[in-house]
C-alpha cells in the first residue's frame, strides 16, 4: 500500500524532472511554459498553489507557475540554492539586487543568458561575487561536472519539495498567495511602531487527534520556531513597511540568540530589547490539528524573564515619538499599565494605543485610568469575560463590551470567526464586518495580523477609522489564517489588497 509519504516523494521526482527539462535553452519562461501546457510542463501548471495563484491575481496558469517559482526561489531557498536555481533556471530574482551590488552589466547579461552554457559559465566564475552580493558567505565554487551532476539536480529537487510543500498548504479554498518571507516593503516605511510583549520559543506538534487522557498520538508534523504576541505583532507590522521595534525579555542562550536572529531577518529593531543573562527561554507547546484547531501550554518562566516598570522608563526615549504602541498582556500588569501611561506623557504627539488582552490577567484588576488610555482593544469573546463584573452570569459580550468603552476604551474589535464586530465610544454604533472566508480556523497569528493591520491603515490614513479599516485589518487577518502552517504566513500589503479587491474595493477618501 502506497502512503502519504511515497505520494508526496513521487511528486517531488515529477516536479523535479518537469524544472531539469526547463532548465535548458533560454530556461524558465512563460513562453516555453506556455508551449508546454499539454505536455511536458502540465504536472508544474496542474499544482493546486499554481491554480490558487492564478486565481488570486487572475492569472492564466503559466504566468501563475512562473510567479509561484520566482517566489518560491525567493522564499524558501536559502544561499547557494537560491543563487544557483535562479541562474540555471534563468528566472532573473536577484538581477536588480546584482546591478545595485556594482556587478558588471555584462555578467548579469550572461548570467541570464538564452543557454544553459553560458548561465553556468557565469555562474561559476562569478562564485563569490554572487554570494557576497546577496549577503552570504560564499564556501567553495564546485566544479562544473559537479555542477551538473549533483548540485543543480539536488537544488532542482528542493525546489520541487517547496513547491510541493506549498501544494499540500494549498488544498482547499484558500484565500491569498504567499509572496517572498521577508520582503521588500511597497514603499519607504510610512511610520514608525513601538511593540511591547513576548518573544517565546513555539513547539508546535500538528496531528490528526488530540491525545486524551493516558494516551498518545502521533504528530505528522512538528516545527520548532520563535513565537509569542510581541514577537507575531513586530514581524506582522514589519511585513507591511512600518519601522518596527520590539520591546521584550529575551534571554542569553541559544534560543534567544535564535529569536533576535529571526527579528533582524524579518528588519525588526531589536535595539530595545532586553536580554535577560542566564535564565531559560520561555515555551509555548502548541498542539494543532488539520484545520487549525489547537491547544497550547505556556511555560512563561515569569520569576527570571520579565519585563518590569522600570525597564519600560528606561527605554522611554526609544518609546517616545513612535506613531502606534502595540502592547500585549503578555508582560506583568504593572509593566502594561507603566507602558501606557509613558504613551500619554506627550500629549502633544503620543502613538496610537493598540492592546491584545492575551492571556487576561488572572485575579487582578485593571486600573480605570489604564482603561482611558487604550485606543483599541482587540479581544476575542471569551477574554471580554475577564472584564465583566465578579459574579457575572455566562457570559454575554455585548454589555461587557459597552461597559468598557463606558469605563474609557474608546474602540474595541472584537473577533469572531474571521471577522469583527467594532464597538466605538465615539460612533456610539456597532460595526459588523463580516466574516472572510477560510477553511482554516483563526490562528493564534491571525490576531497579531490584524492589531498590525490596523497601525498601519491608522498612521497612513491620520488615525481615521471607517468600516474600510475594519475591512482591512479583517483580510489581513484572514491571509494569516489561511497560510498559519507556514512561517511565514504574515501578510504584505499587497497580498490584503489582492484579497480587499476580490471582496469590494475599499474607499480610502474617508
């Protein structure tokens, strides 16, 4: 009987061969794939995140390919891999990046070049002036018969394993496209965002069945990778071209040196963190199933990695000036409200205050001045019940929700299943957006998508806030839900745009 495993091992032998054909002459184009279409090229035009891809920009299916392998060459290869497929597969990825790195016109001509020969010629006596210009340290130039026979042929491979992989995320109706992990931004960033939360290490086991008590289950699937609200927050807000910093605790062992790793590649600031000295990196173990229902454990080690009060007033110089604060419950209360009120002490140019109640605080109140100093509260339902009164009965979001904009919050989004409902104290009406659909339940990501969303529409559009902003951070939302297997599921302005534009297309006058 043939499983999973072996079906997923074929495609990737198919894919491969499909781009060692395409990889001859003037290499992978649209035309060739094109004059492919009923033969030879099929099992690339016939992936469903080909389909998916030229259904989102409207696409035939071999501009879609080629889009997908250019993104994915600039995705998810790494180094030499990346340098070698776009060459011998003469994509063009990085000729922009080559030209502004001094590399001779003439090089970049031939690196590019109609036949195989001449890329691979190039590409060998180019070597390290490739790598470098790309940022990578270059190791030793193979030979060209190791070239040809092992190198481009275990590249070609990973290739189509990414391809693939992006293949199996694909099934289903879902609803954006995946561009580059770390991508250039539109434009030049239009703002500058402080975020003050966790910076943590995720376990994330993927299985079928949740293990019941005094049993077991076999994940299909697990990944280990920095996590937590402010860390999310930071990249989600980096991604859309915003200037990002990062305020959190992290520690001085690798795992700490893996998240700032992480921050700098995604172009998060990370001059404001503070790095805790020996102490254990926080945890969070997260158990998903198929279509994103989960569970988590977070093991905060709180007594050695925290943030306090006075941290915060250290770093007041960074904080001041920033034109959005996202804060998370994720640091000690008193550290939370010291943060916001630190965001009040220039009333003549404070940020704009977004604040995710994750974890709710658990037996301890929230001061009343705290309240009046919270723009935008982003809630699920059930952490509103941590607000309602001692006593209260099951729980009903709605009076909670009015009470506390009647205590100070002047704007809360609550989110439920993929879209919103916006209360406002200065609208003094109820806002529903609808939900976007996705066949993957809301992530935990998917929150920190939107909290970033709404900074962003905010400080490009003078803090005005209109059922296109909801509308907005909603389909940012809904493309981190729909891609949450991936690391880099985090959405770029241009992909919400692409979703918004399916729906209706914004009006960004008011």
């Amino acid at each position: 009987m043939t499983n999973s495993s072996d079906k997923q091992t074929a495609a990737v032998l198919l894919i491969a061969s499909v781009l060692e054909k395409l990889r001859t002459h003037d290499g992978l184009t649209v035309a060739r794939l094109k004059a492919g279409q009923v033969s030879a090229t099929q099992p690339l035009l016939q992936l469903a995140a080909t389909r998916r891809f030229a259904s989102v920009h409207d696409l035939d299916l071999p501009s879609a390919a080629f889009d997908l392998v250019v993104n994915c060459v600039g995705d998810d290869l790494k180094g030499t891999q990346q340098i070698v497929a776009d060459a011998i597969l003469a994509l063009g990825v990085h000729a922009t990046t080559y030209t502004e790195a001094g590399l001779n016109e003439r090089v970049i001509r031939s690196l590019y070049a109609p036949s195989v020969g001449p890329r691979r010629e190039t590409l060998l006596n180019n070597w390290h002036a490739l790598h470098r210009a790309l940022g990578h340290e270059p190791g030793e130039a193979p030979s060209d018969r190791y070239l040809r026979g092992t190198t481009e042929s275990a590249v070609l491979r990973e290739l189509a394993n990414q391809l693939i992989r992006r293949d199996i995320y694909s099934v289903g109706s879902k609803t954006v496209v995946m561009l580059d992990a770390v991508p250039a931004p539109d434009t030049a960033p239009t703002g500058r965002v402080i975020v003050v939360g966790g910076a943590v290490m995720d376990a994330t086991f993927r299985t079928k069945v949740l293990p019941g008590p005094e049993t077991s289950s076999e994940a299909f699937s697990f990944d280990l990778s920095p996590g937590g609200k402010g860390f999310t927050q930071a990249v989600a807000a980096a991604r859309l071209g915003l200037e990002t910093s990062l305020i959190a605790a992290v520690t001085d062992d690798r795992f700490g040196d893996e998240i700032l790793q992480a921050l700098e590649d995604e172009r998060v600031d990370i001059s404001l963190v503070k790095r805790v000295q020996k102490a254990r990196t926080p945890f969070t173990g997260v158990f998903e199933r198929d279509l994103g229902d989960s569970i988590a454990v977070n093991w905060r080690n709180e007594k050695d990695v925290f943030l306090s009060p006075e941290d915060m007033d250290d770093r007041y110089d960074g904080l001041a000036g920033c034109d959005a604060l996202l804060t998370t419950f994720e640091v000690p209360r008193e550290t939370m409200q010291r943060t916001l009120e630190l965001a009040h002490r220039d009333p003549s140019h404070r940020p704009v205050v977004i604040v995710t109640p994750g974890q709710p605080y658990a037996d301890e109140r929230i001061s009343r001045d705290t309240f009046a100093r919270i723009d935008y509260l982003v809630a699920h339902p059930w952490e509103l019940g941590h607000f309602a009164p001692q006593g209260y009965g099951p729980i009903d979001p709605d009076p909670v929700a009015r009470n506390l904009l009647a205590v100070g919050v002047d704007t809360l989004c609550m989110l439920v299943n993929g879209g919103c409902t916006v209360y406002s104290s200065t609208a003094h009406d109820v806002m529903s957006v609808p939900m976007i659909p996705s066949i993957y339940k809301e992530s935990s990501a998917a929150r920190d998508a939107f909290c970033a969303a709404l900074a962003a529409w905010l400080i490009d559009y003078d803090r005005k806030f209109s059922q296109d902003t909801a509308v907005w951070a909603a389909a940012a939302m809904s493309c981190a839900a729909a891609d949450f297997p991936l690391s880099n599921s985090m959405p770029t302005r241009q992909r919400i745009d692409a979703l918004v534009a399916r729906i209706s297309p914004p009006d960004r006058s008011r």
